[in-house]
C-alpha cells in the first residue's frame, strides 16, 4: 500500500493553520435578527461571558457605548442586503472593560431566499494596538510636562469651536497667560521646582476654566486659554478677574512658599481675526501691553494699541543699539557729609546720549523698559561700568 506522503504533509499543513485559526480567532454565528447561536473557546474567553450567558442574546450584549447609532444602522444595512462587512468595533467585556475587534461580518444566503438567513462573524483583537494607537495620539497632542493641550491641538480644537459658532453672535476669547518674574523662580530654586509651578499653574487653570473652554501650553511659562462660547466680552472680564484672584493664592512647594502673578493678553474671534495665528499674535501684542502697565494685570487687544506697541519696539531697539553703540555713560556724583565735608561715597547717574534727541535722563525710558529683559542687559552694563570707574567728575 502505497501512502501518498505529500497529500498528508499538506493536510497536516492545513489541519494546524485551522488550529491555529481558532486559537487566534474571535468567532460567532447569529440568525437572522442578530441573536447568537454559536460562539468559539476565544469568544468566551475575551468576553468574560459563559457560552451559555451568550446563547441566545443579541449581540447588543456586548455594546460598549463608544459607537453611535449611524454606526450599526449602516453595518446591519450592508449584511442584510447581502454585503460583507469590514471594520473595528469596540466591545465591552463582563467586567465592564473594553475590547476592540477588527470584525468581518459574512452574511450567509440561500438560494430560494433573497435575505440572509444566519450571519458569521470573525474577529481578531486589536485592543494592544488600539492603546498603543491612543497612546502615540495623546503625545501628539499634549504637552509632556503638564499633560494639557499643546499648540497643534489648540489649533484643532479652535477649528472645531469656530465651525460649531458658525454665522452666530458667540465669541472666542484667546487669552495668552505668561507668568510674572518666573525666570527668578528657577534660578532662586531650581528647574525642578519650576516645573512643578507650571504643573500647578496649569492645575489652577483647568479648575478655573472647568468645561467652558480650552487649555494649552505654548512652551516655557506661556499658557493659552480659549474661552468658547461667548455672548459679551464681560464674561471675559468676569472671568479673568475671578482667574486673577485664583492665581495669587500662595503655593507651598518642596517646602518653599511661592506667590504668582500673571500678565494676560486677549483677543477676539471674529472681531480681531478669523484665524488662530493672528488671534494668539494680537493676544501677544495685549500681554506685552500688560508687562509694561505693571504686570499683575488683563489687557484686551485694541487696534488702535498698534502704534503705542511699534513705539515700544523701537524704543527697545534704540537703547539695544544704545549699548553696542556706547551712547550711554555715568556720571559720578559724590555724597558729602555737610558737617565735615567729608566725601563718603559716591552716587552713578546714568545718562543717555541720544544720537537724535541729545542726553535723556533715566526717566525717560527705564520705567519703559524695566518689564523686560532689556533692563537686565542694562544693569549688566551699569555693574561692569561702575566695577571699573568708567567715568569720574
């Protein structure tokens, strides 16, 4: 008797890819309105249900919430006319846990009936790649440090907000929050203790703005909260004054007791600009206004603040120049006991050789340029100049 080896190979060949098959595959069969009749090993086992808690019930058993009705009005039209269907289903477990299927749907015909009698289903469980897919969008579209929105997905969400506003008379604020004097913070007590301000800071921001808007970190200790659904620009006000009072509650971190204080610029859709770019520039514009009225403080964009914000510009860049150029100079005056007539020290006065407007006294541009880095560059000078007794009368 002659056995024909390559015949049996191939049916063990087969005979292991079915084992294997059934082991992988999530498999059912249900009549023709939806309830079910048969169920494999691994259906029963990622469901958490017994085969017999299974039989007999419409697969609705399983639904988990996560599809919408569209949904499985279009699935059970496409079998029911006779179509395979294709697609991923999140299901829920006994538990209460979900699951996600990538499913094929087969509905099963007979020849004198024109509709399916009985539907066979094979799925296959995605659920890993479903988390790690939610995982990779999560980091896409949040800030690593605090977890809040970052920039690209302000400007999606802005998108949305705007598309649901359409033609009506709501408004968006967008209000760009940076902190006052944070650089101090790190450098006193560490980047470390810093983070966590900007952990906390975000924390308070997301309490304030609870679901009537959006919260997105920009970078560094620039925040931006997009108010939605707006009717006046005084709930703007009232917000921002409630966010005020919010912000300069003491914190307590690694033991160190830590006041903040925030300048705030805002803009609005429509009336500024119909895109995010330009909303978040003019809130920008409104913010750099805030540092130089004091800090602490809420400035709403106006288009007239246009030429006061160029001015400030300039300004900055001639005293930029100032100091490369060597414009500026002390004057040494000398503190004299009246009594004795003794010299004991002595007092630096900076002046300003303007190379247009002749000398200005300090007055005239340090109140301006004290809310930014400038001034920094500035005393850095006035230190080296008087270490050295630039220049003495």
């Amino acid at each position: 008797m002659k056995v024909n080896v390559q015949s049996l190979s191939l049916e063990q060949t087969l005979l292991e890819q079915r084992r294997a098959l059934d082991e992988a595959a999530i498999v059912s069969e249900a009549d023709a309105q939806g309830n079910i009749t048969f169920v494999n090993d691994r259906f029963v086992a990622i469901s958490g249900y017994s085969r017999e808690e299974l039989i007999g019930q419409n697969h609705r058993i399983l639904n988990s919430g996560k599809h919408d009705v569209t949904f499985f009005q279009d699935l059970w039209c496409t079998i029911s006319q006779g179509q395979v269907w294709h697609g991923e289903v999140c299901n829920r477990k006994k538990d209460g846990s979900l699951y996600w299927v990538k499913s094929t749907i087969v509905p099963i015909m007979e020849l004198c009936n024109a509709k399916p009698v009985r539907f066979q289903s094979i799925r296959f469980d995605i659920t890993h790649e479903k988390k790690l897919e939610e995982k990779l969008r999560i980091q896409a579209n949040t800030d690593a440090l605090t977890g809040v929105f970052n920039r690209y997905a302000l400007t999606e969400r802005f998108s949305y907000d705007k598309s649901l506003i359409g033609q009506s008379d709501k408004l968006i604020a967008i209000c760009l929050i940076d902190l006052d004097n944070f650089k101090p913070i790190n450098d006193q007590f560490g980047h470390q203790v810093g983070d966590k301000v900007l952990v906390m800071l975000a924390k308070i921001l997301n309490e304030q703005l609870r679901e009537h808007g959006t919260l997105a970190r920009l970078g560094g200790d620039e925040f931006v909260l997009m108010l939605t659904n707006l009717s006046k620009l005084e709930e703007v006000e009232t917000f921002m004054l409630r966010l005020q009072h919010a912000l300069v509650q003491p914190l307590l971190i690694e033991e160190h007791r830590i006041t903040l204080s925030a300048s705030i610029g805002i803009s609005l859709y429509p009336q500024h600009d119909e895109e995010l770019d330009g909303l978040l520039r003019h809130a920008d514009h409104a913010m750099y206004l805030a540092k130089q009225y004091g800090k602490n403080r809420f400035v709403i964009f106006d288009k007239s603040d246009n030429q006061l914000l160029q001015e400030l510009n300039q300004l900055h860049a001639e005293v930029r120049k100032g100091i490369v150029s060597a414009e500026f100079a002390l004057y040494y005056q000398p503190k004299v006991n009246l009594r004795t007539g003794d010299v004991f020290g002595m007092e630096a006065l900076l002046r300003w050789h303007h190379p247009v407007h002749g000398m200005l006294p300090p007055m005239s541009y340090l109140p301006i340029i004290e809310q930014s880095d400038l001034i920094i560059e500035l005393g850095n000078w006035i230190i080296c100049r008087v270490s050295t007794g630039y220049k003495l009368f």
